[in-house]
C-alpha cells in the first residue's frame, strides 16, 4: 500500500485581493518540526468509518496514559511542554479545577493567540472531529445542489460501530444532504458517499493529508477520512483546532456546523401508484448546541465537531462568541467517565477563555498555513467562503475580496424544525481567506454571523 505523499503545494488562495498583509515574523520556536518517525499517512480503506457517539469496535491500541517528553513546538515552546500552560498573573482568573482531558488548548479564534492549554500536541486518535479537516478539504470541490445517486460500492468498508445518517442504496441526495448527515449525525455513510465523489477514499486521503500539511498541522497523519480509528491515526487538540479555525472562514462549513436540526432524504416508495420521497429529521449530536439532559445549549455556541471512538474516547472541538470575542476550545479524551463530560469540561474553559481572554499573556498561537501571513483586514473587504462553483477543483473563488455574502437565515436547515429557537444574525462584513497572501485576523473573524441569539 503507497504511503500518501504530502507536497504541501495546493494552496488554499484564489484569485488576487485588495488586501495589504502584514507579515508577522516568526520566532525559531516556530518552525514546523521534522515530523516524528513512524508517522504514517497510508490509507485504509478497509477501516475507513468514525463511531457513533456511543463508542465503537477498535482497531488499533490505546495511547499511552502520559504525553510524550518531546512534543511539538509549533506554535510555541511553551505548546511543546507536558501539562498546563498558562500565564497567570493579577486579574487572571485561575484555571478550571477538575480538568481531567488529556489534551485541552483555549484559543482566540481572531488574533490567532493560545490563552491555555494542556499538552497541546498530544498525537492523539482524533475519532470524528477529524471530520472538520474532511469537510475544509472537501466541501469546497462541488456545489451544494448537485446530485449524486449512491452506488452499493460508495458505501464499502465502512467499519463496525460507525454512526450513520442512513443513507440508502439506489436514493439520489445532493451534496448539501450530504453534508448535514456528515455534521449533524457524524454519518461515515456520508463520509464515505461524498470521499467517492471525489474520487474515492484513498484519494481523499491524500488530499486530507496534503492540506493538513498546508495548514502546518504536523501532528496529524489521516489514514480514514472519517475518524475511525484506524493504527497510525492520529491528531491533536492543536491540529483540530487549525482544521476548525480553517474551516469556519468558509460560509458553508459555518452553517452546517451550526444547524440544529434538519429534515433528510428518507427511501422512495410507492403509494398509488406514485413514488413518494420520504424524509425524517436529524438532530446535531454536539450538546452544547442541541442540549441534553444534563446540559445546556452553551451561550454563544456555534459550532463545531464532536467525536467518540473507542480509542479516543470523546473529543470536541468547539466555537463560540461572547462580546464581541470568538474563541475556539478543544477538549481530547476526558478521564472521568461521567455523561456528556467532555461537553461540561469544554463550557468550563469557555467560561475561564472568555473571563481572561485581554488579560491573560498567551502562551503561543495559532500558526496560519504555509505561504500565508497572518494580517488585519482593510476596512470594508468582505468574502464569503461559500463552498461550491468550482466543479472538483480546489476552493472556489467566492472567498475573493470584495464579494457579496448571502446571509445565513437560520440554525435550521431547509425544511427543518427551530428546535432550540436559535437564530444566526448577521452582523457585518465575512471576512475569509481572501487570495493575496494574507490569513485573515481581525475582531471580526471568522464569526460575524454566527452571532447567537435566543428567541
């Protein structure tokens, strides 16, 4: 089986922009490391599926109970220290007692700045928060509306355990079908529908590994595009949360990782002699967005991927806005085994985040992807990510600068149901990755319209 090669030189930009960029010199900290021996990107099309959220069969052995004594310094030097790092000082509020992730990182999502974080760059199996580095590589290759009518081989190897949206054979779905099952039920059907699309799953994954390798998220090496776990997979909470910060400048990954509730293709029957689509209703199975027993909808929640395997156990990364201030947390692998924990863990650091966040001094930061330079925006330029209209090529010129953003109504799907009576508002100018060089930064990115609201 051919290792899967990374080049690194598909690049996320498209056409030119009026944009000046800044460029921020990076200090010899920094520098992407040679990646560790053993890292293996090969694809395995026989152990291509993610869990439900329930868990699933494993596949591989579980990772050692204490990080590595070398870790990565991307980033930063503090970002390659075991344990929590954290710059306390005067009207810093303290950290989160009961912490028991084995990887946790508190990010601002704008300036890019690391507020905490906990063993960083664990090489951890990711279970199906990998699904947010599918739909950044993905998403962008084909349009929302077009159609797709699923063949018995779309759906092979997906493995034991695998959450699924219920996709069936012989049905026609369009890509934004697709997508809410990959978001909202985590469905490896999906997954593996829309990796057949282009071009199957080994494809995919070369593609996924190439762009990780773009986005100097060095940690990961897919070997399934959906996060099953699978020997050699791995990530980490420094990784998920680049894949994240990545994918949220593209309009449609924000509104699929936003949607609570959707209506989905149900199978055709026959009923008087006509054929009759059916549909049923999904939910979104991230709880600080839909809730659950034991927990509440998260102020300001907007997204992003949630996970649970075996082997990982639960992961999340999350996205939310408070303020006028966007942070992102992920959370990897809590140690207490109580229900919905990574969720309650997750809400902890978002609340210590949003209380320290221009107080705190960070500890590192978010690196933008290769060939970029992380700038602040001109007053006024806008672009809108949209995925789509670029056939099966790369990102679609729609991010260019200067380019209209149809607004995103609500937090429901197309035929859906309120449910939590959140709504998405608009609030100024999208600003994505415009072409000339620049990876945006500012106070308005990358959620200007996810700004949520109860009814």
């Amino acid at each position: 089986m051919p290792a899967s090669h990374r080049t690194g030189r598909r690049s996320l930009l498209v056409a030119s922009a009026t944009l000046v960029s800044l460029a921020l010199t990076a200090p010899a900290s920094l520098a992407a490391p040679v990646p560790s021996p053993g890292k293996s990107g090969s694809p395995s099309p026989k152990k291509s599926a993610s869990p439900s959220p329930e868990g699933s069969a494993s596949s591989s052995a579980s990772p050692s109970v204490t990080p590595p004594a070398n870790m990565s310094a991307v980033g930063g030097a503090r970002l390659a220290q075991a344990g929590p790092q954290v710059n306390l000082a005067t009207g810093v509020p303290v950290l989160p007692k009961d912490l028991t992730a084995r990887s946790w990182i508190v990010s601002d999502a704008e300036s890019g700045q690391v507020l905490a974080a906990h063993n960083a760059h664990w090489r951890l199996p990711p279970a199906s928060t990998l699904k947010m580095l599918f739909a950044d590589t993905v998403l962008p290759k084909f349009p929302r509306t077009e159609k797709h009518k699923v063949r018995p081989t779309d759906l092979a190897g997906i493995g034991a355990g695998s959450s699924m949206v219920g996709i069936k054979e012989g049905e026609t779905y369009t890509v934004h079908d697709l997508w809410l099952g990959v978001f909202l039920r985590s469905g490896n059907d999906a997954v593996h529908v829309l990796s057949a699309m282009n071009g199957g799953v080994d494809n995919t994954v070369r593609d996924m590994n190439e762009h990780a390798e773009q986005l100097q998220a060095l940690d990961t090496d897919v070997v399934s595009p959906d996060g099953y776990d699978a020997p050699g997979q791995v990530s980490s909470a420094y990784d998920l949360t680049l894949f994240a910060r990545s994918g949220l400048q593209k309009k449609d990954f924000r509104e699929y990782c936003s949607t609570v509730t959707a209506k989905f293709p149900g199978e055709t029957t026959k009923k008087k002699g006509k054929s009759v689509r059916g549909s049923f209703e999904i939910q979104n199975t991230n709880r600080l967005l839909s809730g659950d027993s034991d927990i509440s909808v998260y102020q300001g929640i907007a997204g992003v991927k949630n996970g649970n395997t075996t082997n990982a156990g639960a992961t999340f990364t999350g996205v939310a806005e408070r303020n006028g201030k966007v942070l992102l947390v992920t959370v990897m692998n809590p140690e207490k085994n109580e229900h919905n924990e990574v969720y309650k863990e997750t809400a902890k650091l978002f609340d210590w985040g949003f209380r320290a966040v221009g107080k705190v001094q960070p500890v590192g930061e978010l690196v933008p992807p290769k060939g970029t330079a992380q700038a602040s925006a001109q007053p006024g330029a806008n672009a809108s990510g949209e995925a789509g209209g670029a056939g099966s090529g790369g990102p679609s010129a729609a991010g260019a600068a200067g380019e209209s953003t149809k607004p995103v109504v609500s937090a429901t799907s197309e035929g859906g149901s309120g449910g939590m009576g959140i709504a998405l508002a608009i609030t100024g100018g999208l600003l994505a990755l415009l072409a000339a060089g620049a990876y945006l930064v500012n106070r308005r990115w990358p959620l200007p319209d996810l700004v949520r609201r109860r009814r």
